[in-house]
C-alpha cells in the first residue's frame, strides 16, 4: 500500500475514534451513571482524546526534520505511552469504586490507594523522562520511534493493574444482587485493552490500541445508556424521564384524583462534594432516597424520583397526606438517620410543595410552583 493511502487511513481512523469519543464524553452525565462512573468515563475519555491527539501528531510529523519538528514527537510519543498507562488505571479506580461496599471503603486505610498507586507514578516518571534519557523510548536522527530496554517495565506497570481488576471481577460476581449483565460488560472492557495493548505492542504499523479502546468506551457507554431510560442508575429510583412519563398521564386525572407534588433538595449539597468528596456526596443522596422509599410504608399511593443532582420529586394523594405533617416529620427521621450513619457530618434538606387538583394544569407550572416553596424554605434557613 503506497505510503500516502496508508498514513490517511490510518489519520481517518484516529480522528473517527476521537470524535465517537469526545460525542459520547459529552453525553455522559449524572442521568446515565453516578458520579464515580461518570467521573472515571470522562478520565477515560481524556486519556483516549489525549491519545488520538498525539498519535495524529505523530502521523503528520513523523519523517519531517527540525528541532522544533523532534521536540513535538517526543510530546507525541511521551503522551501517547502515559496515555496507556492512565487508561489501565483509571479503570482499575472505576472498579474499585463500583465493586466493593462504600463501608469498606470509607475504613480502608489511604495507604492502601497510595500503593496501587505506585506502578502508575513509576510509569510517569520512566515515560515523563524518556526525552532526556532515552529508558523507555527514544528517536532515531530520522524521527523513527524505538523502544528502549526499559519499556518493558512500562508496559509491566500497565499490566499490573489486571491483578485488581481481575479479583475486584471476581468479588462482584460473588455479590448476591449483582447485574450480571453490566459486570459481564466490565470485564469485557478490560479484556479489549489488554487485546487492543498485546496487538499495539507486537504490530506498530496499525492503531490497535486506539481502536480497541473506543469499541470497549462504545460497548461500555452503550451499556450504561440502557440503563438510564427510567431509573437514576446511584438510588435505583424512577428518573427525570421516568417523572416526567409519569406525571403526564397522573394529571389528566387530576381533578377526580388531586395529588401534591413535592420537590425536595439537599441544602449546601456542592459543600458536601467539596469537603468530603463525590463518595461521601453519593452516600447523602442514597440516605435521603432510601428515607423517602420509607415513606411508602405509610402512604400507598407514593412515587418517587430522582429528578436531577440533589432534587428529588414525589407525590402523594391529596387523601393520604398533610403536607406540613409529611415534611415535618420527613425531615427528623432523616435527622436521626444522619446521626446513626456515621458520615461524621450533617446535612438538612428543604422541600417545597404544590397541589394538583386540575387536569389542565401544565406540568411545568406546577413544578415551578412547588419550587418556589423549597426555595423560600432555603431563604429562611439562610437567614
């Protein structure tokens, strides 16, 4: 194949995996995966961005001359190996986070993390410094790549993290209520990177990696998508959509059978993430979603959702239910769970309310209604 058709099939290929790359980053967001999840498949998908960056880099300047020219592929080179090497391990934080019980991991001592950490950091110091001293990879006077007699420990600090992944694969499949389903896709995904990574390092003329590792982002986001159409994927409760389908069809009767429609959120939610972290924000939203489906026990005609961030929206019939009574005693019960939980820290939530009682009201105005309850409980907390 002449040199030209190969170089701009192999650029097409790049630029198509970054871009089916960078839509699906975009798409990921709290409604599809909780905050770890998305978090880890956005780290993912830098890693990957960075990658096609610097392997087109590399496409359009490989075989040309000059300082400037050699200093922007030893960029390229350097960023593509790291790249690597953060993929395996966000993955492996990913699995961590996913697989094994917030309890755990809340007692877990840091060291623990800092030494899974290692590998990681000796990869970035060995690739970070192969420019100057040549250990991982150096360039021939030509511009052409040449692995070095230590980039077998690079590529041992990236493999190392299948020891992990492998027991955190085989512990969730031990767990009783596991989806077998989403954790068969789990350990699809790392099998691809190890595939996509033998085939890259045995044949350097193709992006195997590249291509491995969109198809495993692809099958992987493909699979969190499924999950989103009705439920919140972090408290398993109805979601937006779920609400909104709902609530569609519930006012059309309400005239015959009114409802009160609460919105509820949690105060100084983004302080929680800041101070304690997006595990600890997890933990909160799960406490309060698990309080609210305790509300069922004592009204029947309940429904729940996870409207979106810390807001949360259900409805009770007008029969079951005094909305101040509700929100009064909501909110000590959720008091006293904080104080059992051992977070080892508080939190208030506020809640305001709306009464549909009319079947042409518009389900906008009504939510809009009932936000401007919460938000006038929120002012007088404030002051």
């Amino acid at each position: 194949m002449p040199a030209f058709y190969y170089y701009t099939i192999y650029l097409m290929l790049e630029i198509l995996c970054g871009v089916q790359t960078a839509v699906m980053a975009v798409r990921m967001n709290g409604n599809i995966g909780y905050s770890a999840e998305v978090r880890a498949f956005h780290q993912l998908s830098f890693c990957l961005i960075v990658e096609v960056i610097a392997e087109c880099m590399w496409l359009l300047l490989t075989r040309r001359t000059g300082a400037g020219v050699r200093a922007l592929l030893y960029f390229s080179c350097t960023a593509d190996l790291l790249c690597i090497g953060y993929t395996v391990y966000f993955w492996y934080r990913f699995m961590d986070v996913r697989v094994t019980p917030r309890a755990k991991l809340l007692r877990r001592p840091r060291v623990v993390d800092v030494f899974w950490a290692i590998p990681v950091a000796v990869m970035t110091v060995l690739d970070g410094l192969s420019p100057i001293t040549g250990m991982t990879f150096t360039l021939s006077a030509g511009g052409v790549y040449q692995r070095e007699p230590w980039f077998p420990l690079h590529a041992l600090c990236c493999f190392v993290y299948a020891v992990p992944v492998l027991h955190l694969v085989i512990q969730s499949w031990k767990q009783q209520d596991i989806d077998r389903q989403r954790f068969r896709m789990y350990l699809i995904f790392p099998i691809l990177l190890v595939i996509g990574g033998i085939l890259q390092i045995a044949v350097r003329w193709a992006p195997f990696s590249t291509v491995t590792f969109t198809f495993g982002m692809f099958l992987l986001f493909s699979s969190l998508q499924q999950r989103r159409i009705n439920t919140d994927a972090l408290t398993r409760l109805n979601n937006r959509a779920g609400a909104k389908a709902y609530l569609t069809g519930r006012l059309e009767r309400a005239e015959s059978e009114p409802f009160y429609l609460f919105m509820a959120d949690v105060d100084k939610f983004k302080e929680i993430n800041d101070r304690y972290g997006h595990i600890m924000g997890d933990e909160a939203l799960i406490l309060v979603s698990d309080m609210l489906r305790g509300l069922a026990k004592q009204y029947q005609s309940l429904f729940i959702s996870r409207f979106g961030g810390d807001e949360f929206l259900f409805t009770i019939s007008e029969t079951e239910v005094d909305p101040m009574t509700l929100i009064r005693e909501y909110s000590e019960a959720l008091a006293g769970a904080i104080r059992t939980s051992g977070y080892g820290f508080h939190f208030t939530i506020s809640i305001g309310y709306a009464l549909a009682d009319q079947n042409d009201i518009k389900l906008e105005a009504l939510i809009r209604k009932a936000d401007t309850g919460l938000y006038t409980e929120k002012e007088r907390k404030a002051r």
